[in-house]
C-alpha cells in the first residue's frame, strides 16, 4: 500500500470543507452518512450493514483530509498511518 500525501490535495479538501459552504455541506453528509451508526438492529442485512460502512469511510477520510497539516513531513506521517491501520 502506498501512501503518499499530496500538499495541493489537502489544501483542496480544506479550502472546499471549511468554508462557510462547505461546512453546511459537511453537516448535510453527516445526516445522510453517519459516522457510528448506533442502533443497527441485528437483523439488519448485510448489504445494508455494507453501504453504511462505505457511507462512514467516505466522512472519515474528508475528515482525515481536514486534520492534515499540509506542511507536515508526509514520510513520517505515512509511516505513523501505515501503523494504526
């Protein structure tokens, strides 16, 4: 897996997600994509349980792309990544 950062990216991503508009966006998805989906029932099938997880990933990485410093040395903090995933 290779991971690699790129500056312009995430400055896009935070340009895009942190202003005004994007921000009313980002609440919007959160609606629609839940981050913990609490009160799954356990009879809940599994396409659904499927969708909702790719749901949560999409909102997770936009947040992952947001907590970056685009500064920051991208070697070091893939190799941090690498080892919580």
């Amino acid at each position: 897996m290779k991971l690699r950062w790129n500056k312009q990216l995430i400055i896009a991503y935070k340009n895009t997600f942190e202003s005004p508009e994007g921000k009313i966006v980002l609440e919007d998805l959160k609606k629609k994509a839940p981050l913990l989906t609490n009160g799954i029932s356990p009879n809940t099938d599994m396409n659904t349980l499927l969708l909702l997880e790719g749901q949560s990933n999409v909102l997770k990485h936009i947040y992952r792309m947001l907590s970056r410093d685009p500064n920051e040395e991208q070697v070091e903090r893939a190799r941090i990544e690498r080892r919580i995933s």
